[in-house]
C-alpha cells in the first residue's frame, strides 16, 4: 500500500471513529438526564476505572487507552 492509501484508510477509519464517538455521547447524555433525574452523581469513577481495566487487556496499547479514555470520560460529563 502506497502513502495515499493509506491517509485514504486513516481518513475513513477516523470518521468511523467520530460516528462512533457521537453515538456515544448521545448515550451518554440520556445516562445523565437519568442521573439528574435521580439525583445521582455524574462521575463514576469506579466505572471508569473498570472500563480503562477492561481495554487495557493488550500491553501494546495500554498507553493508548490510559491517555485517550480519560479525555472521553471528561467530554462525556460535560455532556
């Protein structure tokens, strides 16, 4: 594969990747209208924990995990 394919496969797979990320959020908002709803906490950080442990299974991208989730979760609460 030639330099052009592959930013052409990096240009599709981020996309997938941002439609994937609104998805979320979206489900991440009805979490925090039931949380306001319930008078609940907005942070779980049990929870969050639990889901950096459970994609942190492969030692190669353990890092990758540890430093982008984090700025998932924090964009998800400001939702």
């Amino acid at each position: 594969m030639n330099l052009e394919e592959c930013r052409k496969q990096i240009n599709k797979i981020d996309s997938e990747i941002l439609e994937l990320l609104k998805e979320r959020m979206l489900y991440c908002w009805e979490i925090g209208v039931y949380k306001k709803e319930n008078n609940l906490p907005i942070r779980n950080e049990q929870r969050e924990q639990e889901l950096i442990d459970k994609l942190s299974i492969d030692e190669q991208w353990n890092g990758m995990v540890k430093a982008i989730w984090p700025a998932i979760f924090e964009y998800s609460r400001s939702m």
